[in-house]
C-alpha cells in the first residue's frame, strides 16, 4: 500500500525559531482552553452541518474541537494530513487511505459538491468516472472550513456532507488544520480518536472545561497498520 505524502516545502511552512525550529509550534494558540488545553472551534456551525461538536484527540494528548458534518458517529484511527490541490472526491476514495483520518489542508471544502456516481471511466468500465475507487476508503474528515449545503457545480449531484452520511463517514470543521499539520509534519502520523459530543448535551462552554471528555461519546483507539488494509481497499 502507497504511503500518503506528509510533507510540506519549506516554502510553504518557513523557519520560524520563535516556535521551535522549521516544524515547530507555539504551545498555546488563541482558541485553546487555559485549564484543559483544548483547543476550541475555530468557527462557527454551518447551514447542512450540525452544532454538535466533535473532539479529535491525537495519541499525544492534543485535542481540537470543531463541528460535525459527516455521519454521527466516534471513529478512531490514524491521522494523517494531504496538502495536495487534488480534489476532495478523489482524495477520499483513494484506497491507500484506508482506516485513516484525513486532515486536508486546502482551505474551503464542499464548495463546489459532489459528482454523479453513475458516470463510469470509458476505459476502466467499472470504476467511477471522477473517483479514484468506488467507495470512501477514509475513516474520518478533518477540515478548516466546509461550505455546507452551499456548493455550486453544474456537475453536482449532492454536498459532501450527504454523501459522508450516506456513506457513514464522520467529518468535522473549524480545526485550523495548519496547526495541526505542522504538528503532524514533526512528529509524523499518528493515532487519532474523533470523538461525537454525546446526544442530549447542550452545555458547549463546558465540553472545553477540565472534563471534557464527560461530554463526549468513547471508543477505543485502533491501530489500521495491525489490519490487513490491502485485502480491505479489494
């Protein structure tokens, strides 16, 4: 299996000895809780989304809270980040992120929807004409900002966030997915957990408090590299 490119040229992420080196970041940022180091939402909810938040915890104790878009559910799995200006339909029927959670780092997502599925390669027959594979092989969605329900393409045939519902894949926005890759790029990818605010909870200021994890849903951490990835994306 092809392993996703994670990096970034110096061009793009300069040296910056204030934080640390090249890749380094600043232990606070504005959005982050001073008690649970939290970091909150960096916007609001969306028109097609929902105001119920999701926390993505990575294995070294970072949490990032944003929106959910996607289905509601919890997922874990391995965070990994894509930098590329490939589009978003193809980037997440791409098999070689199986059991994966995507972090994408182009700043507006959904905006212009998503294809027909119906429209079929005239050279490869069975495969989707504008996807890389027939199914999203992506565990999870990490974005920055996501257009909702106000995507415009003569092409389009649904807004992302119906399909990852469709589909059954969790997504969240308002992470300042910048941060996030940089610390991504220094440490490399790692396990991720996207955790649902739990059904019924309301109390928003709390869920970035010292126990926010009472607000939000459980699942265990899982590692995709112990499962046999290649005989999944078949």
């Amino acid at each position: 299996m092809s392993q996703p490119a994670n990096s970034l040229e110096d061009s793009v992420l300069p040296t910056s000895p204030q934080l640390g080196g090249s890749v380094g970041f600043p232990e606070t940022t504005p959005n982050m809780d001073s008690v649970s180091g939290v970091i909150k939402p960096a916007s609001i909810p969306v028109r097609g989304g929902s105001d119920r938040l999701s926390a993505l915890e990575l294995a070294d104790g970072t949490v990032y809270q944003g929106y959910n878009f996607g289905a509601e559910k919890s997922v874990s799995g391995e965070l990994v980040f894509q930098t590329g200006m490939v589009g978003y339909p193809e980037s997440i029927t791409d098999p070689s992120y199986r059991g994966q959670i995507l972090v994408v780092t182009f700043p507006l997502v959904g905006n212009y929807g998503v294809p027909s599925h119906d429209d079929m390669c005239e050279l490869l027959k069975d495969l989707p004409k504008r996807f890389e594979s027939s199914q999203i092989h992506i565990s999870a969605l990490v974005v920055a900002s996501y257009a909702g329900e106000d995507y415009s393409h003569y092409l389009a045939k649904s807004s992302l966030g119906q399909w990852l519902k469709s589909e059954g894949i969790p997504a969240m926005h308002g992470v300042d997915t910048r941060a996030l890759t940089k610390r991504l790029r220094q440490t490399g990818s790692m396990l991720g957990r996207m955790l649902l605010q739990k059904s019924g909870d309301t109390d928003v200021v709390g869920s970035a408090g010292a126990n926010w994890k009472s607000h939000f849903e459980e699942t265990e951490w899982v590692d995709p590299n112990t499962k046999n990835l290649v005989a999944e994306g078949e």
